[in-house]
C-alpha cells in the first residue's frame, strides 16, 4: 500500500461522490461525468491492489492478512457495484447510491492503509 496511491485515490472516491450528490440534488440521473470519475477511481484502486499484492509477494504480511485481503477485494468492487446500481436506478436516487459507495471507498481505502502499516512484529 502507498500513500501516494491513498490521497489521490480518496480524493477521486470524494468527486464521485459530490457528483453523486450534485445529480441527486438536481434530480438528474448519472450521466458520463459520473461514468469517467468512476473510471479513474476504479483505475487508482487497481493500480493500488497490485501495488499491495506485490508487497503481499515480497512477504510483507500485515497483521490481519485475513481483513487487509478481504478490504482490498471490497474496495475494488464496490465502485463498480455502485456504478452498476445506480445505472439501473430508475429514479433520482441514482446519484445517492453511487455516493455512498464512494464514500465507503475513501473509508476503506484509509482503514487498508492502516491495516497494512501494523505490522504482527
């Protein structure tokens, strides 16, 4: 895991999530804006994931391996579980869904970090 990888990845999960919020307040439903932010978090989150399998591979080995491998999995799917959500989403609400699930990702992606900082020695 990397911080650098963390902040722009939080901040990518925080637009989607403001844009989520901004169609669910016009009543609009999501259009290209959401589907391109959605994009270039899922992009962060992959080139996250392998940075952290790598690590995972050079036998660094967080103290809840358990947990960090089960948050690393979430994290990748959810914003596309919530893009899909939301695409289906006959009304306003659309926006709503795909928010939280980003802002469950910025979460995640903090509590990962954290995970994987501990160490078992």
């Amino acid at each position: 895991m990397s911080t650098g990888l963390v902040v722009p990845a939080t901040v990518a999960a925080a637009v989607v999530a403001a844009l989520g919020l901004l169609s669910t307040a016009l009543r609009r439903r999501i259009g290209m804006a959401h589907l391109t932010a959605t994009g270039v978090l899922e992009l962060l989150l992959v080139v996250q994931a392998v940075v952290a399998g790598a690590g995972l591979a050079g036998g660094h080995r967080p103290a809840e391996l358990a947990t960090f491998v089960a948050y690393l999995g979430s994290v990748v799917l959810l914003p596309v579980a919530g893009y899909l959500w939301a695409r289906t989403e006959p009304t306003r609400w659309a926006g709503t869904v795909l928010a939280v699930a980003a802002a469950a990702v910025g979460v995640m992606l903090w509590r990962l970090l954290q995970l994987w900082e501990v160490t078992g020695g």
